[in-house]
C-alpha cells in the first residue's frame, strides 16, 4: 500500500504567503539532456538529508564572476559582472520563455530575448550589469546585477504556463577578478572557485594558488614571493612549479617538494635566495633556486604537466619596494609602499569615482564626488594649481558661486600606509561678455562719409560677434567693429552688437546712427499743422516723433495704431508718380498718405510697414497735379525715436497699378487647399506670384490657389502686379502656415514696441514665470501644433538674444493664455533648421519676464507652469542664423492619474481561478497609450483593465499600469496578487518492465523536506529540494519489499521546534 500525505491538514504557509506544492508530470520535455546533476549548492543545505534534484539539467549556470575589476570586457569596454550558460545536451535550446533571476520569490526577474538559441555546447555569456544597452543575440545585458559579497542565481524556464528552475547556485563571496564555477563538461563535483575566468569558453579548474606580492630587494633579506590561497580550502602545493624568466635569463625551477600546503586564504612566502637545497619535506620557509632580478621579469606558477596556473609580470620599475596585488588574488597589481609577507596585502587608494572636468559660469556652483578603496584609513587633501585648499579634506569639494579665478587645475591626493594616488580635472569658469560701443549714443553722419562703430569687449573668449541694424541681422557684419563708407540715407539705423561666449550672451546699448538731412521743424504734431514741403520735387528731412501724439479719428497707419504721429504736405506739381521711404530712421516706422481736409475725414491713397527694409517704409502712388496729399509718419506699437523721410517725384502720363487689397496671410490644415488672392486697379495688365522671392512657374492670375498643403508649402508669398503701361508693384508679403487649427499665423512683432524684457542673470538656465492679434486660449487637454517659416523674420528693435545662449535675430512667436493653472509644455520636433525657443510671460506690468529658454536643434523644448491671467509667448528663432520651417508644437495639462485602486489591492486567489484587475484613472491630454507591467516587466496586456484566466504560479506578483499621454508617462501599481496553490505530490509506477519501481515527483513555490513512514507515527527525512519551482524527483526501488508506506512534505527550513530524523542511507 502506498499512500501520499501533506504534512498537516492545509497547506504550509512561508512568510505570510501560501506556498504551493504540484506533480510534475513523468514525461518532462522529449529534448532533455539525460544528465546527472549534483546540485550547485556551496555546502550541503543541512540536516544532514542528501538533496535530490531532477536527473536532468537542459541548461547549466557554468561561471559567473560577480565582482570583474579588470579580467574581461563588455562592448562599451567596462568590466561588468557576467555569468555564462551552458548547453551540455546534443540539441539546441530555443530561449523563448527562459530567465534569470537573483531572488527564489521573483522566478522570472529578466527574460531572455525572443528567437535566441543556444547551440549544444555553446558557452552563451549574459552580462549581469542591470545596464541600459538592448539585450541583443551579439550581446546580452540582464536587468539586475550580481551581489560581490554572495547570492543566488537562478536560470528558470515556463513550463505549462509556470516557471520552474532549470539551473540555479548560491555563491559565497568571490573575490575580485576570480569566478565560481563547474568542472570541465563532463566533470563530476559541483561548483568551486576558478582562478583563471573563461567566459565564453570551457572551464579550467586549477589549484587556486597565486602569485600575490614580490620584493626584489627588501631591506636585510633576500627577494622573496608569496603565494596566496582565495579559496575556503586547503591546496596541495606538491609538485607545483614556479619558474621565473627575464631577458636572457632562464633561471632553474623551483619544484615545491611534497607536505607543502595552502591553508584556506592563506598565504606562503618563498625566499628568493638561490637555495633550494635547504627545502625539506613539509618544512618552512621555502627557498627558489633563483634571485630576483632588479630588471623586467616574470614569475609563472605551473602545474607538473606545465599548464600555468599563475603568472605576475614584473616590472620592476622601483626594486626597492613591493608590488602587490590589491585585493588579494586581483589583476592589479603595481608598487607599494608596504610589504605584507604572509599577510593580506595593503593597497594605495584608487579611484572608483574621478571627478570630471568642468566649464562653468560665474555665479554658478559646482560639487565633486570621489570614490575610493584601498587599505583604511586614507588621508585626503585638494589642492588648485598645487596649493592645498585649506579645510578640503573629504571625498567632496564644494565650490560657488564661481569667479573667473577660480579656474584652474584641480588635484585630489589620497594616502595612505601603501602609497599614494592622484586625480586631475580642470575647472573654467567662463565670466559673461561684456559690450561697450565707444561712441555716443547718438551719431550724426554726412552722407558720403564714413563711420566706424567700435566695440569694447570683456569677458572670457572665445567670442562670436553678429551686428544688427534696426534689429535685422547684417550676415556679413560679424568682427568686433562696423565699418560703412559712402554713407547714405538707409545706413542710418539703429545699430546693436550681439556678442556670444561660453558663458552667455549680451547685447550692446544700441547707437543711433543719423545721416545728416535738413531738420524737419515742425510747429506742433498735429494734421492741422502739418509741416509743408512746398513745390520741391526730391529730397530728405529728419525729425524725431517723440512727443508726439495720435489725433481723435485719425486713420491706421500701415494697417497699426502707432501712437505718435507727425505730418507732412505735399503739393504735386503735375501728374505723375511720388515715391516714399524712411530709409534710414531708427525706429520701426509706419507710412501713410491721404487725401483730404479734415484728420478724421481723409481718403486713404497709400499706407505701409516695413517694405522699406530694417522695419523701415515706403510707397509709391500716382499723383495729381494741384492735388494736397497729407503725408503722416509714426511708430508701429507706438514707437517713437528720429526718422527721415526721403521723397521724389517723376513727372510722367504713366500709372501704377494700385493694389486695393493686400493677399492675406493664411494658416490652414495639412492636406487643405490655401487661397491667396489681390485685388488692384483696373489698369492692371499681369500679375506674377512668388515664393520666398523666386517666381512660381505658371501662377499669373489674380488668385494662387494651392492644393493639398504640406510643409513644402510653408513659407512667404508676393505677387508682382503689372499695370499696362508696364509699371509694377510688389504686394506685401503674405505668410502660410500650417496648424492643427485654422488660427492665426505666428507673429514678427508685439506691441507695445516699448515694452521691456525681464531677463535672468547671465548665469541662470531657468528664471521666473514669464498685447496685435488674440492669444491662443488654451487649458488642461489642449494639444497644437503650428508649422511656421523663418523666410523673413528677423529681431525686433529691443528684442533681446535668446538667454541661453544663441544669437538668434529671426524670431517668431505666438501667443497663449490659460484659464485655468496648468503646466504647459512647447517644443520645435520636427523642425528643419537649428532651434532656440524662449518664453516670456506678460502680467499685469507692461514687461516680458522671463519664463524658460531651450536651445537644442530640431527638438528645442520648454516646460513651465502656466498661470490664468498671463499671456504668453513663443518665441522661436534660429539659433546660428539658418533659416528653414519651425514646428511649433503645445500641449497642456499633467500627467495621467490613477483613480482606483487606492491603496493598491492586496488579494489572495485560488489556482485556476479567474479575475480582472480594474484601474481608472484621469487624464488632460487624454491618456494615448496604456500597457500593464508583471513584477516590472511588461506584458502583453494593453487595456484598462488585466485580465487572468486560469490563475498559476506565473500569475502571482505585482500589477502595474503604465499611462502615457502627450505630458509623459507615470506607472502606478494595481495591485499585489498571490495564487494559491494548495501542494501535492505525485507517485507513478516506472522501471522496466513498468511497475518495477515508484516515482515520486512533485514542484513547490518554496524549499521542502520529504520524509517516509510505515506507521504514521515514526517518520524520517530522505530527500531535501532547498530551491523553490526546482523540480523534486526521487525513485523508491522495489516498493513491494514495503507492506505499506506513506510519504508527506514538510517546509524548509524547518521549525526550529521539529526535529529532523534522518533516514538510514539507502532506504526507502
């Protein structure tokens, strides 16, 4: 009779948690591998109970080296923990559904990628750095790392949906640079120290003896050796030889005579005194048939067979003192101040963590780290440019703010008994520039003379200089010093140095630069009064509109409000055409020219911005002989500062065409069709669309209607318009645009012109939180995006450079204002030029403040903090002056929140049950994407919710949500889930003829005891699993011989209250 019993009426319970015990049917995988494994434990579990394990390893954990300083190297060059695998069978192994893992409660910590196959008998290695590269089939990086001081390792496998281990070892402590290990393939024993790692290849199990320190001339004595012994037990030192070679020297070897040994972690020095015959059996000190040479030598430990075992190369660079491994038994080696024969060695300090070289800004502050080992206690001191730093004597120096002069070289020395040992890194600390035009600020220049602007820069260099005038970018102006000879009307201005360092960017106080014309003298500003040119058919007049002021009814000039306006008259003396401009004013100026007697009764005959060029104006009408035109000037946004207005008269029966509506500018969807069109005078014979200046091959009409819109599109369009007597005029450019919406394009200037900007200190990435068309209004949820061209922007007078660092001077901006507190992120992907992107913030004080500034290519972006009643601006420009297509791309809100489960749930479920985890959450923007982690790997699972049909052991763990909307993503856990699997063992008749023997098989979640009775009252333990998901097989030959017996399972470890009866050996 044979019966299977549980120990106990329920199922065992381990740490809070059910485990689970199940039958693991006979017929495992057809492909395994019939292999006997001992077990990879580093002693025997205990009890005294022999473990049992499967009779059959697919795979093998063969090495692993938990603590690589300098023995073998990853792809990136870092010497990283790695263990390798091992396929000892005859067929492939697909690694779908294999893992490793560090901890026995967590069987599935890193899966190996899917499609990879392990050859028969390929040594596959699996860098165990938890590093970032990809796992990839050329090579593999695991998503945890190994523990130097000793752990676990398990290689499990999905069998029937569950994992169960394959392979597994608990190491000790491995000391640096050595592994732990199996034998050569086919060897028996299980794993034991290996002094010479081979990763990738067949293990070689040697004596673990080393060469660990040399003296070649110690004071008193002769030179000597020493051998060291990393393992926990003892080495024969019988028969092993140690031979040393230089240049042209071969010397005799020493032959260690037998009764020498190696105690656990022990070391043995040897005399190098050219006296082997005083060696004995089993007698110390052991004396070398050889003296060490005070030159390059080379000492090697070999077995009898002449297999090397150890080798130290020696330079013998400072004979006079020791060289020493550190740790004991490492790679590295090198001179030290201390010698420890028979002893752990000491080692200098060495850096694990070097401070980096650094170029920073003054005001800014900066902290180095260092990390070290080496023999305790180490003294440490910085130095700048060799001089001690008084109080800097930890592993972290404090520095800042940060003056120019605190740059230099700096060291950080650590001593200690063994030596010393330094690290170097440098520190610039770059001052801002500094501009000053030496001249006054205002410049009077005759035409046809010459003027030279001179700046004067401080700061630390190198320097990028750009020159604007009028705050357009002069491209070829970029010296320290402005030239212009043969000086007339436009090259008066506004002039501005931009100067750039690595430190920050300035922008000197502009110089007026006015090209001395008659004076206009006015006698006040207003229409009534306006100054009369009289008959004179050319010429030029300055003057200034500050002071000046807007009239009740008076028309927009230029299509703006100004604010400032002055007037002129003008009789034409015959039919014919007047040409306007103001070249040269140093403001952005607004041009208009009406008909009429009355200021808020006048007939509009031409008005202007900017055709002029540098924000200046200019016009061209037909004129009238006898006819008084009222000629106005003022400033766009309300700007006011010195102007000259230029005119000229052609007397002639010719006529421009007049344009009566300007093409206006578009934004419209992708895909969509844009309609440009301009309305002229009935003397117009022609008419010739363009695109960023370059003529469109057969767009000749009135209108240009393009077809499905796409970036190629975005850009500025004119058209020329001819009248019959072949006279032609340019309309003002017309700007498309792409968006998410149909809004209004981008913006060149704001108003008022006057307002000031709020900039941070030079040495600031960040700064604070930061009135022309309407905002765009948006809130939590909103997403755009708007496609805009950089043909024909340029700076703003005043309009400062981007903060953080560019030049900039083609800036475009758009607008936004929130009704609601939200965050708010701006970026330039999918740019085609180099992008730096500044926000500034407009509150209830007329002024820009400064809200975040980003310069990096194509994908420049900021993230603020939006407040309601701010309105908000976008500037993008080019950070080196290329021009191309900026996308300019918000979105507001925050991240995604999950609503319920809160607290997490906490359930336990029966196996093969069924359940759905739920999560709701809330999200503006809206959550575009949902996946669900299993114990912080993903899944699959990609809904709201997760469902588990037929619960197993896989199933147990932690449920996470990932949620990602267009603010990024956050991961939240759902839920902790244990399954419930009540244990069991199996029996089945095997043996050949079948019946012959019982097999008794079973699998649990945590380690178990199995113990045999005949009675159910006098039980004793024969098998031990220690390793949870390991199999447990065992084979009762000959069940008849017992009239009846009963086996049942008992937790391991167990109850310290139990007593553990062994078995006697063999039985049952």
């Amino acid at each position: 009779m044979i019966r299977m019993l549980p120990h106990g009426a329920t199922p065992f319970r381990q740490g809070g948690a059910f485990c689970r015990l199940l039958a693991l049917v006979t017929a495992l995988l057809p492909v395994l591998s019939p292999t006997r494994s001992e077990g990879q434990t580093s002693a025997p579990p205990g009890g005294g109970i022999t473990p049992a394990y499967p009779g059959y390893h697919l795979l093998r954990i063969n090495e692993l080296q938990p603590d690589n300083r300098a023995t073998t190297y990853n792809a990136l060059q870092q010497a990283s923990p790695w263990v390798e695998i091992y396929n000892p069978g005859d067929t492939q192994v697909l690694l779908d559904g294999f893992a490793l893992t560090d901890t026995y409660r967590q069987l599935r910590r890193w899966h190996f990628p899917p499609g990879l196959v392990i050859a028969p008998g390929q040594y596959l290695v699996v860098w165990m750095d938890g590093a970032t590269p990809p796992a990839t089939a050329l090579e593999l990086h695991a998503g945890f790392r190994l523990k130097p001081g000793g752990g676990s390792l398990a290689l499990t496998m999905l069998y029937l949906g569950r994992p169960q281990v394959v392979d597994y070892v608990d190491y000790p402590e491995v000391p640096a640079d050595l592994s732990y290990g199996l034998g050569a393939p086919g060897a028996s024993g299980g794993m034991s120290l290996l002094i010479r790692p081979t990763p990738g290849a067949a293990n070689i199990l040697l004596p673990t003896v080393i060469l660990n320190e040399w003296f070649v001339t110690p004071p008193n004595e002769a030179g000597w050796f020493e051998l060291y012994n990393p393992s926990g037990a003892t080495v024969d030192l019988t028969g092993l030889v140690v031979t040393l070679t230089a240049i042209d020297l071969q010397a005799p070897p020493l032959i260690i005579p037998k009764g020498h040994s190696l105690p656990p972690h022990g070391f043995l020095k040897v005399s190098a005194d050219g006296q082997a015959g005083l060696n004995t059996t089993g007698q110390t000190p052991l004396h070398a048939p050889f003296l060490l040479p005070s030159r390059a030598f080379t000492l090697q430990v070999l077995l009898p067979t002449g297999l090397p075992v150890s080798r130290a190369d020696s330079k013998a660079s400072l004979p006079q003192l020791p060289e020493a491994r550190y740790p004991d038994g490492a790679q590295f080696y090198e001179s030290v101040n201390f010698a420890t024969p028979g002893a752990p060695n000491v080692g200098r300090p060495q850096f694990r963590l070097r401070p980096q070289p650094a170029i920073l800004r003054t005001g800014e502050s900066l902290t180095w780290t260092a990390a070290l080992e080496g023999t305790t206690p180490i003294d440490l001191q910085w130095y700048r440019n060799e001089i001690p730093i008084a109080g800097a004597t930890q592993t972290t120096l404090n520095l800042g703010p940060l003056a120019a002069t605190d740059s230099g070289s700096y060291m950080l020395i650590a001593r200690n008994l063994a030596g010393q040992n330094n690290t170097v890194a440098r520190l610039v600390v770059n001052d801002p520039p500094t501009v000053l035009i030496d001249l006054p600020q205002t410049l009077t220049i005759a035409p046809g003379k010459t003027f030279q602007l001179p700046a004067v820069i401080a700061g630390t260099g190198p320097f990028t200089y750009q020159w604007r005038h009028n705050g357009i970018l002069l491209p070829q102006e970029t010296g320290p010093t402005l030239l212009r000879t043969l000086v007339g009307a436009a090259d008066g201005g506004s002039y501005t140095l931009i100067v750039l360092n690595a430190a920050g960017v300035v922008q000197s106080i502009p110089v007026r630069v006015l090209i001395d014309v008659p004076t206009a003298r006015f006698v006040s500003d207003s229409f009534a009064e306006r100054l009369d040119l009289g008959l004179a058919i050319q010429g030029s007049v300055r003057g200034t509109t500050v002071g000046a002021t807007r009239e009740t009814g008076e028309p927009l000039h230029g299509g703006n409000a100004g604010g400032h306006s002055v007037w002129f008259k003008w009789v034409a003396p015959k039919p014919g055409i007047l040409r306007l401009d103001t070249h040269g004013s140093t403001f952005d100026t607004l041009l208009g020219v009406y008909t009429g007697q009355a200021v808020n009764a006048l007939k509009r005959i031409a008005t202007d911005d900017d055709s002029g060029g540098f924000y200046t104006s200019e016009v061209a009408l037909n004129v009238t002989a006898g006819t008084s035109y009222a000629i106005a000037i003022d400033g766009f946004g309300g700007a006011a500062n010195e102007f000259i207005l230029t005119w000229s008269f052609e007397s002639t029966g010719s006529l421009l065409p007049v344009i009566l509506r300007q093409p206006d500018s578009l934004t419209v969807l992708p895909g969509s069709t844009a309609t440009f069109s301009v309305t002229a005078s009935a003397n117009t014979a022609a008419y010739q669309w363009f695109f960023n200046g370059v003529a469109i091959r057969g767009a000749i009409d009135s209108k240009l209607t393009l077809a499905g819109v796409g970036p190629r599109h975005v850009g500025v369009y004119t058209v020329a318009v001819t009248s019959q007597d072949q006279l032609t005029v340019v309309s003002t450019p017309a700007r498309l645009e792409l968006g998410d919406l149909p809004r209004a394009p981008s913006q060149d200037k704001y108003e008022p012109a006057t307002q000031p900007f709020i900039l941070p200190r030079l040495a600031d990435d960040g700064g604070p939180e930061l009135a022309d068309v309407a905002p765009i209004s948006v809130a939590a949820g909103t997403i755009g995006t708007q496609t805009i061209p950089s043909a024909g922007a340029g700076g703003k007078i005043g309009e400062p450079p981007p903060p953080c660092g560019a030049v900039g001077g083609k800036s475009r901006f758009q607008k936004f204002v929130l009704s609601q507190p939200a965050e708010m992120i701006i970026d330039t992907v999918g740019s085609t030029y180099n992008t730096v992107l500044v926000v500034y913030s407009v509150g209830k004080t007329p002024s820009f403040n400064y809200v975040a500034c980003n310069k990096n290519g194509t994908s420049s972006e900021v993230r603020f903090q939006g407040i309601p009643g701010n309105t908000y601006y976008a500037f993008v420009d080019s950070a080196d002056g290329s021009d191309g297509v900026a996308v300019l791309n918000w979105r507001v809100g925050g991240l995604p929140v999950l609503v319920t489960p809160a607290p997490p749930l906490t359930n336990t479920v029966s196996a093969g049950a069924s359940f759905t985890l739920p999560a709701s959450y809330s999200a503006a923007p809206a959550v575009t994407n949902v996946s669900w982690l299993l114990n912080n790997t993903p899944t699959a699972v990609s809904g709201d919710s997760f469902p588990v049909t037929g619960a197993g052991a896989d199933d147990t763990g932690l449920y996470s949500i990932v949620l990602a909307n267009a603010m990024g993503s956050v991961t939240g856990l759902v839920a902790n889930i244990c399954v419930n699997i009540p244990f069991e063992l199996s029996a089945s008749l095997s043996g050949v003829p079948v019946g012959d023997d019982l097999l008794i098989q079973g699998l649990a979640e945590q380690g178990f005891l199995v113990e045999t009775s005949t009675d159910l009252v006098h039980w004793c333990a024969f098998g031990l699993n220690a390793v949870p998901m390991s199999p447990f097989s065992y084979t009762v030959l000959d069940p008849k011989s017992h009239p009846r017996i009963f086996f049942r399972c008992h937790p391991w470890p167990v109850d310290p209250s139990y007593t553990v009866t062994p078995c006697a050996p063999g039985y049952p």
